[in-house]
C-alpha cells in the first residue's frame, strides 16, 4: 500500500500541473513542469526508502546532469523548427544521453555542479530561436494529459522500485531525464507548430533553475540536517529562483 501511494503522488503532481498549463498557456505549461514536480516527491520516497545519504548522492548527481536536459530542450527547439516531433524528440534524447555521460563522468561537489549547471541553463535559454511572445490558455488533449502521467509513473517506478540496484548515480541521471520535457513539446510541434514549441521549451529551461536549486539544497543539507527541515527548505529556495527568473525574464 506504501508503494502504490508513492506511485500514486507523482502522476497525481503531474497531472495537476498541466491542468495549471491550460490555463496560462505554453510558456506556463513548459514552466510549471520544468520545476521540480516529480523529481522533489522521488527525492522524499528515496530519503524514507534509502537513506539521507543516498537521497543526497542522488541529488547531487541529478544536479550535475541537469545540463544534460537543457541541451535537450536546446536541441528539441532547433530541430522543431526544421522537422517533426519523431526526429526532433530523437535527437533531443541523443543530446540528453550524449550530455548526461559527459557530465556525469566525474562526480563533482554540489556547488561546483551548480555553477556548471547555472552557466548551462543560461548559455541554453540565450540560444533558443526568436519567436513571438504570447499569452492565454493553451489547448491540451485529454489524451495528452493521460500519457503524462502514464511516463510519469513509469520513471516514478524506475526509480522507487529499482533504487537498491541503479544506485545514486544511475538514480540521479535518471531523475533529470526530461520527461514532461519530451512528451509536452512533442505534442505542442504536433499540435501547435513550432513557434508554441520554442515558448513551452523556454518555459521549461527557465523552471530548471528552481529544479536545480532544489537539488543544490538536497545534496548539501540533507547528510546533517534531518529531511523534515532539508525538503521544506529545497521547496522554498526553488520559489524563491522561480521569482527571480520569472521577474527577469518578463
């Protein structure tokens, strides 16, 4: 019952937040599921389930391969502009997985991760192609809605039941692995072209910031302070990076 409860909670996460995005469309869309949705109630399941110190190697890798998803909405965005959603999601996870090994490949501390990271994120959003912005409710299928959360809890699985074998390393990368990052924009081309994609995408870079603050606070706190006071305060210091970015990208 304990593990269907958690299964329960992710997708649950998820598809509220895209309830949210048809309301302020897919810049919101992309932004809300850029943040820490499903990855923050893992990260909880892993410190009940693992340990402190477990949940904390994790985090500490899933920041550090964060760069990897932004470079698969870097991709995503180019390719939408030239080809489907099929080649565009491909080679979007090519990037990811190419990314994810390199940075990966040698275990860095929090902080040294989260400048990488930080520096990433930016140099990724600045590239992005130049479309118009715009407001208002964007259009999402009921069945796009089930498929989210259908992924959801497929990696929500992957990582709760798999822990004790992937261990953190593996635990992490596949915490950052974009998965509303690649089934939104797939059906936004599908559905909305390309300009919606760009602004969904940026959405979602700009929501990886607090993603990785998030984990910043995770992998540095939780091994001394206990996960009651650690999660509460992962939460706020992603709010408070959401405001900032928000307030300088507006």
């Amino acid at each position: 019952m304990a593990i269907l409860l958690k299964l329960a909670l992710v997708p649950l996460v998820v598809w509220l937040a895209s309830v949210a995005g048809r309301r302020w469309g897919h810049a919101a869309t992309g932004w809300i599921s850029g943040l820490p949705l499903i990855a923050g109630p893992i990260s909880i399941f892993l410190a009940l389930d693992q340990g402190a110190q477990f949940a904390a190697d994790t985090a500490a890798a899933t920041l550090q391969v964060t760069g990897a998803a932004a470079l698969h909405c870097f991709v995503f965005a180019h390719a939408s502009r030239r080809f489907g959603w099929v080649a565009s999601l491909l080679l979007g996870w090519t990037a990811f997985v190419a990314a994810a090994a390199v940075l990966g490949a040698v275990p860095l501390q929090p902080l040294a991760g989260a400048a990488l990271t930080a520096f990433l994120l930016a140099l990724m959003l600045a590239g992005l192609p130049r479309v118009p912005r715009r407001s208002g409710p964007a259009g999402v299928p009921g069945v796009e809605l089930a498929l989210r959360v259908v992924v959801a809890l497929a990696i929500a699985a992957a990582v709760t039941l798999g822990a004790n074998l992937f261990g953190p390393r593996v635990s992490g990368i596949l915490l950052a692995f974009p998965i509303t990052g690649s089934v939104l924009p797939s059906f936004a081309l599908a559905l909305h072209g390309a300009d919606a994609t760009v602004r969904l995408l940026a959405g979602f870079l700009s929501g990886l910031f607090a993603f990785a603050t998030f984990h910043l606070v995770v992998a540095t706190a939780l091994p001394a302070w206990p996960p009651f006071v650690v999660y509460p305060l992962a939460v706020g210091a992603g709010l408070a990076v959401t405001a900032a970015v928000l307030h300088l990208r507006i």
